[in-house]
C-alpha cells in the first residue's frame, strides 16, 4: 500500500540534496521523494510503499539532517 508522508525538513540545499539523494536511493520501498527548497518549511515528501513514518525520520537523520511531521 502506497503512503505519503509530508515532513518539514532543514534541508536547504542542492548539496543536502544530494546527501539525502544517496541513503534514499538504496530504499527500495521510496517510489518517489522531493524537497521543496523554496519553501520556508523545505518542505520533504517521500511516497513509499512500505516505510514508516519513524523509519524515514531516522534515514534523514542519518544524513545529518532533521524532519518533523508536518501540522496541518
């Protein structure tokens, strides 16, 4: 089953990006993942098929980075 998960990041950068780009790349389970740098929040959306919400905190964290669910 397909989730989405929207996160406000700290990530600010094409060179964060890339950093992220090579943990998230491994995971089979992300379909899709964006962060929208022009966005104040840096806004992360991942789409997964199997990952918790928990699992991919803890992915971007493992980048040296933090995340957070977003509040509507």
């Amino acid at each position: 089953m397909m989730n989405v998960f929207i996160f406000v990041s700290n990530i600010e950068s094409v060179e964060d990006l890339s950093q992220l780009k090579k943990i998230f790349d491994k995971q089979r389970e992300i379909q899709n993942w964006s962060v929208d740098l022009t966005d104040e929040e840096k806004v992360l959306r991942v789409e997964t098929d199997g990952l918790k919400r928990c699992e991919i905190i803890r992915l971007v964290r493992s980048c040296g980075y933090d995340c957070h669910k977003m509040d509507w």
